[in-house]
C-alpha cells in the first residue's frame, strides 16, 4: 500500500466514522477540563456554553440591534 492508497482509505475511514470520532474527541477534550479544572468548573463550562447557544440561536441580531440603536438614539435618525 502506497502513500496515496494509505490516504485514500484513512479519509474514507474518518467520513464513515465521523461522529464516532467527532464523539470520541468531545469525551477526550471534557475528560481532560475535569481532570484539569475539576469536574464542578466544567460542568458550569459547559451549562454557560449550551445557555450562550441557546440565546445565539434565539436572537435575531441585525433586527435586534437596530431596535435596541433606534431605542437609543434619539428620533432625528428615523
């Protein structure tokens, strides 16, 4: 098996497996901040993470901030 070939099937072997290793990373990475900064930090970590994705998906920005911009600036903007 040459280089090429080697490339080819370990490609095709990610793309099949992706979540599988996608899966495997996310318990590598949590692993490691537990035994790092301890498991009641990262569980906090992680909580803030899904509350700051929560209100990602939530918020409509451009409408949003215009709003809050014409709230702000007096009416001579409008």
């Amino acid at each position: 098996m040459d280089k090429k070939e080697f490339k080819e099937e370990l490609s095709q072997y990610i793309y099949i497996n992706r979540k599988k290793i996608i899966g495997a990373l996310i318990g590598l990475i949590i692993g490691i901040l537990i035994l790092t900064i301890g498991f009641f930090k990262t569980l906090l970590l992680f909580l803030t993470t899904l509350v700051g994705y929560y209100l990602g998906m939530r918020w409509r920005f451009e409408e949003d901030l215009k709003d809050f911009i014409l709230r702000i600036i007096p009416d001579r903007f409008k």
